[in-house]
C-alpha cells in the first residue's frame, strides 16, 4: 500500500526527520538518562503508541478537521502546556531518595509510558505533522485507498521511529549506568526530570507563540 517509486525519498525524508532533535528525543533521552534503559524503552513505547493513534486519526480525518479549527488548537495548546508544567511540578515536589527498586522501576516505567503518550497527542505541533506529512506521499497511482496509504505510512513511520528511539536509549542508557550509581545524582534526579518537564512546556508554548508571530 505504498509507491515503491515514492518509498525511497520516503525512508529519506523520515530517517532525516528522526535526527532533527526535538520534544520527544528529549523526553526519551532524560528518562533513560534518570532512571535507566527500562524507562526509556516504556517512554519509547509510549511515543509509538502516540504515533500510531495519530496515524489512525489522520488516515480517518479526524486530525484535519481538528487542525483547521483554532480554538480546538488552542485547547490543545493550552492543555499540553498545563499537563507537562504539572509533571515538571509533581517531580520538583517528589521527595529526594534513592533510584526505585523492582517494583518502583516497573511503576515509574507504566508512569513514564502514560506521560510520553499524552505529552505527544497534546502537542498540536505533532497532530499537524501527521496532518501535513503523511498525505505527500500518497499516490494516486495505487489502487489502495488515501486512508490505506496513509496507515501503511504511518506504520513506517512509527516502526522506525520506535527503532532509532531504542536506539538512543541503549546509548544514553549505557551512559546514565553510572550516574544511577551516584549518590548525590540519585538523590535529585526526581528535580532533573522535573526540570525536563518545564524545558519540554517551555518549548511548547514558545513554539507556538512563534508560529502565532
């Protein structure tokens, strides 16, 4: 269900886009970086899960008709900012302590995948890519339909972008090994994130305060 004449530029276009540096990087990146390799793999998960149901919702059109009316925009917008500023908060106020056993790394880990989840479907900024990507590379030479080409896509899409972000969590997880073993990094590493978190909802909103510019 994709034009093998178009898929080259396609995986081009795509692995380029992965290595532009952005919001989800960032959140995969420091929560393998803070709590190790398994919470990375559950946030890179929960970033595919994002991206498969925004491929969903631009294959069926919903995303359109969300991307042409501003004030569904804008609440997106507003709650995004509002959802990682109560997650940079909520880590800010957690407790310094050590890294979680077991059982806390398996919570942290299911806490994590909701979190990259949400951040990414209330970023309006990923919604309109799905929006504006996705549909170049349909071709009306193929007897499958808009929507079909436009699931094969995404599918492409988010398999190699859970790739390059596994990835980059054994790399980066590899590194935080032996902060995980200091003492005073583990004892405000709760804060680190925290301080990720409002990187992540000063990023957002600025980015859109730019484009309303």
């Amino acid at each position: 269900m994709i034009d093998l004449a178009l898929l080259p530029l396609y995986l081009t276009t795509v692995i380029a886009l992965l290595l532009i540096p952005g919001p989800d990087m960032l959140l995969i990146a420091s929560s393998s970086l803070s709590y190790g390799k398994k919470v990375g793999v559950y946030a890179s998960f929960g970033n595919a899960t994002s991206g498969l149901i925004l491929t969903l919702l631009a294959a069926l059109g919903v995303s359109a008709l969300i991307a042409l009316n501003p004030i569904a925009l804008e609440v997106l917008r507003i709650a995004g900012g509002l959802y990682l500023l109560k997650m940079g908060w909520d880590c800010m106020r957690a407790a310094p302590s050590q890294a979680p056993e077991i059982a806390g790394q398996k919570k942290l880990a299911r806490q994590l995948y909701r979190r990259a989840v949400i951040s990414n479907l209330l970023n309006p900024k990923a919604l309109i890519f799905f929006v504006l990507f996705l549909p170049q590379f349909v071709s009306s030479q193929l007897t499958a339909s808009s929507a079909e080409q436009m699931l094969a896509l995404g599918l492409v899409l988010n398999i190699m972008g859970l790739s390059f972000n596994l990835l980059l969590v054994a790399l980066v997880g590899s590194l935080g090994k032996n902060l995980l073993d200091n003492e005073k990094f583990r004892s405000n590493q709760n804060k680190f994130m925290g301080l990720i978190f409002f990187v992540l909802a000063i990023w957002l909103l600025a980015s859109q305060l730019q484009s309303v510019g």
